[in-house]
C-alpha cells in the first residue's frame, strides 16, 4: 500500500502548528527543528519552515510566495461540523471564502494564514 504525506511550506512553524492542530483537528507527532510533523488521521503532514522569497526549486525561479495562491491540488478535512470548523479557522487567522451545502452534505472553502487553499467537509 502506498503511504501519502503532505508537506506544507510555512514562514512560522509555531503559527502553522497551532493552526493545523487546533482549527483542523491534527495532532503533533513530533518536533525536528525546521520541520513538524503533525497526524492528519491517515496521513502525516509535515510543516517545513521556509523563508518568504527563498528558491521554491532547483529548476523554478519562482520564488516562495505566503499570500493567497492557487493550485490545482488542494486538501480536503473531513469535519463533524463545518460551521465550528470555519469559525476556528477564522479565528485562528485563516479565511473562509464560501460555503455550500444539500442533501450530500456540507463544504467551506477556506485558506490556511499562509496562503494555502483547502475544504472543509462533512458529508
């Protein structure tokens, strides 16, 4: 079977932490200086200290960026409530751009204090 991480450049590894741990429910596994290494459930996700402006590849010069980006692969979190959910995401200094919900269930799109996109989901 195939192991899936994530990794996650962030300018704070502390703020990044607090973030994904208490709006999105990880858990810390453990500390490794530049990077952190929280449990998504069944996948990990490692936070990986880099600096605003630093080389984001040794074939890009596009260079590491921490406001609002698009991509086209993005994180889903599977929540019990997607209202509480995108209450603490605003709290904790994300953003909610939209919400939806039916008879499937329930989605917000939101983005991390660095930029990143991901859903909020309950279905």
């Amino acid at each position: 079977m195939t192991q899936v991480s994530i990794s996650i450049d962030v300018p704070d590894l502390q703020q990044g932490e607090k973030f994904y741990c208490e709006a999105l429910g990880c858990a810390r596994l453990r500390d490794q200086g530049n990077m952190c290494v929280l449990s998504a459930g069944n996948a990990d996700v490692y936070l990986l200290k880099r600096e605003p402006g630093s080389q984001s590849s040794t074939t890009s010069d596009s260079p590491r960026k921490f406001e609002r980006h698009w991509t086209p692969v993005h994180l889903d979190f599977g929540v019990d409530d997607v209202e509480k959910a995108a209450a603490l995401v605003l709290e904790l200094g994300g953003k909610v751009e939209g919400k939806e919900s039916g008879d499937w269930g329930a989605i917000a799109y939101c983005v991390d204090p660095f930029g990143h996109g991901f859903c909020l989901i309950k279905e």
